[in-house]
C-alpha cells in the first residue's frame, strides 16, 4: 500500500536562509541587511571577508538597525526585493533613534 503524507508533517522548506545585521530601515516595509561571509583564501589561507546586502520585506517595520535578524528567500517583491523577515535573532542594545543616528 503506498504511504502518503499527512497534513500535520512539517514540510522542511527548500527556501534559502541567511542570518545578518539590519542596516538600514529608512524605506517603508523594508529593511536591508548586510550578511558577512568569511573564507580562506585559496593561495595564502588568510582568512577574509566579504559583505553583500539584502533587501528584505519587514511588514509589521519590528527591525531596527543593529539587530540580527534571519531573512528568507521569497518570490519577487519588487525591483531588489527577493527577501522576508523570519525573525529577529538579537536586538541591539542601543535604542532604535541612537542606532539610528549613529549610522548617519
């Protein structure tokens, strides 16, 4: 007899997750995210690091800027928008107006 599957199994989902540091929240219902990647070089085995940003859909705006938060791959939102807020892994420790200033 075939086995099928039940509704209530958790589906594991294919979708890419990245977890980084919320940069900026100055777009309405979006945030961008700077996610590092350290390597080792492949000549001298120095460890280095590359950034890359992300713009990620935030529709109740609960980021702000320093909090880590993990973001995951979604259909096409906009022009840059392929991202959305999963959750928010650690908020900063400074409030959301001095985080703010502190970036500009």
């Amino acid at each position: 007899m075939a086995e099928t599957k039940t509704a209530t199994a958790p589906r594991k989902s294919k979708r890419k997750v990245l977890v980084g540091e919320v940069v900026s929240t100055k777009m309405q219902k979006t945030i961008v995210i700077e996610v590092t990647r350290k390597f080792s070089h492949p000549l001298y085995t120095r460890v280095m690091s590359r950034d890359k940003r992300f713009y990620a859909h935030d529709e109740k705006k609960e980021a702000h800027v320093g909090d880590v938060v993990r973001i995951e791959e979604t259909r096409p939102l906009s022009k840059l928008k392929r991202w959305r807020l999963l959750e928010i892994v650690r908020r900063s420790t400074l409030a959301p107006e001095v985080a703010a200033l502190a970036v500009e």
